[in-house]
C-alpha cells in the first residue's frame, strides 16, 4: 500500500501519528492508497519550517521572488501531463477536465509573476496641511491554506501563488481525498527555486485544522469549503487573532423565468447534476 507523506521544511517527512486516511482510485471505488494524517506537534514542525524560512525569503527581492515563479510556471507547464494524470486518478476528473483544474491555477501564478509591480506602494504629497501619506506592502510572516477536494491544483496554486510572490512562507492543508497533486506541486516550487520551508504540504483532518487556527505564530489564513466550516474556519480563527477568507458555498445559481419550459428545464438541471 503506497503511502502518502507530508512535505515540510523541502522534503518528504514521515509523520508519527499513526493515523491515516483512505485514498480511493474513483473509477473501482479501491483502495489505491492512504494518506497520513498529521498531530498537532507535527503541524507545529511544518509551522517552524515556514517561520525558519520567512526572514530569508521575505527579505529576497520581488525581482528574485518573481524568477521563481516564473521558474514554477514553467515546470507545471513540462509536467502538465503528469500532474493532470494524478489528479485524475484520485479526483476521477477526465483527463482534460484535470488539465482544466491545472490551468486555471497557473493562471494566477502567472499574476504571481508581475509581482515587483503588483507590490508598489503609494505616496500621496500634500494630502493636508504640511501631511504627507504613504503607504507600504510588506508579508505578514507564515499563512495557511486548507483546501477542499474538487479543484486540488486550482485553489491550492491560487492561495499559495501570491502569498508566496509578496514574500510570505505557507502552509497548505490539502484535502485528504486527493493530496498527491499539492505534494507534486510543492516538489515543483523547490525546484523552481524556493528555498526550504517556503511551501509545506501538511495533510490532516480536524486535528490539521483546528492547529492551524490556534497556533500562534500563523497569521492567516485562506479557506474554500462549505459554508457551514466556512463560518467555523472564521470564528475561531478570528478569535485567535487571525486574518481570515473564509469562502464557503460557492454554487452556481439558476433562475427559471415565467415563460420557461419547465420538462425542459428538468432535463437540463438533471443533466447538469451528473454532468
């Protein structure tokens, strides 16, 4: 049974919690393998491997951090195959769909690329009586992210692209359905140039979460998922002084108008649930 491990501090780390999590192959409904899931005191490693890596990698200017991304885009876009091929066989996305999930993902990593200008501030001369205002962008320090299973490469790239352009280090929590494409992709962010630490994969359920919440030393966090762990995901956040995007429901809406044919409409709501 293939095993899958977290990625903290650049490498492949081996949890010792002793709990896993099924992974299922979703075109047998098999077992393909399983994933670890991690403690607190393991949360607390990857989280001193990120808080390790900020002062060097915040103080790296934009210019430097940006080849990096640049470096990322590329390397996604060589092993494009490869990652939609991972995807699909844990997710159960056709091939195209999965390279879909992908790109859209790269599409902000692309943002994440233009970063020196995204990153300017502002200065605003005489904006009273001898006042002069000006503002700064500067990285928090460590952030998270705890994404859900239907897009495994599209949100994680969208949180930790330009969390990680601006100079912050991060945390991802992936879902525990299909983790091995952020693991991949964080392989691909060493390679591209990332220091050590700047980008951990720690899988987890609850116990991964409600960590990341309380621990003291992250500053932030980004969350997709339903809406009621999305109400969660902010309060306790919040109370443990923490910014928080908390994006929960995000469904598409349908109106059906007066004059609609209703057999129709049937028909095509049913299609679009098994679509």
């Amino acid at each position: 049974m293939r095993d899958i491990n977290h990625f903290i501090d650049g490498a492949s780390f081996t949890g010792a919690s002793g709990r896993f999590s099924d992974v299922f192959n979703p075109n047998t409904g098999e077992v393909q393998a399983r994933v670890q899931l991690a403690s607190v005191s393991e949360m607390d490693h990857a989280v001193q491997a990120a808080r390790h890596a900020f002062d060097g990698w915040s103080s790296t200017n934009p210019q430097r951090r940006a080849r990096v991304m640049f470096e990322f885009k590329r390397l996604v876009e060589a092993n494009m195959n490869e990652l939609a091929e991972l995807l699909s066989a844990e997710h159960g996305k056709v091939i195209a769909d999965s390279k879909g999930d992908i790109q859209r993902g790269l599409e902000v990593i692309e943002f994440a690329c233009g970063i020196p200008h995204a990153l300017k501030g502002e200065y605003t001369w005489g904006a009273g009586p001898g006042i002069d205002v000006y503002s700064m962008r500067q990285p928090l320090g460590v952030v998270a992210g705890i994404t859900p299973f239907n897009f495994p490469a599209m949100i994680p790239m969208w949180m930790f692209g330009v969390a990680i352009a601006v100079g912050n280090t991060f945390i991802l929590k992936p879902s525990e359905r299909d983790p091995s494409v952020p693991v991949r992709l964080a392989e691909l962010m060493m390679e591209a140039g990332a220091p050590a630490g700047v980008l951990n994969v720690v899988h987890g359920d609850k116990v991964a979460v409600d960590a990341i919440l309380t621990h003291p030393l992250i500053h932030a966090v980004s969350f997709v998922g339903s809406s009621d762990i999305a109400h969660y995901v902010y309060q306790t956040g919040a109370a443990n002084h923490k910014r928080v995007q908390a994006m929960g429901g995000a469904k598409n809406h349908g109106i059906v108008l007066p004059d609609a044919d209703m057999d129709q409409v049937i028909k095509d709501l049913s299609g679009a649930a098994y679509g």
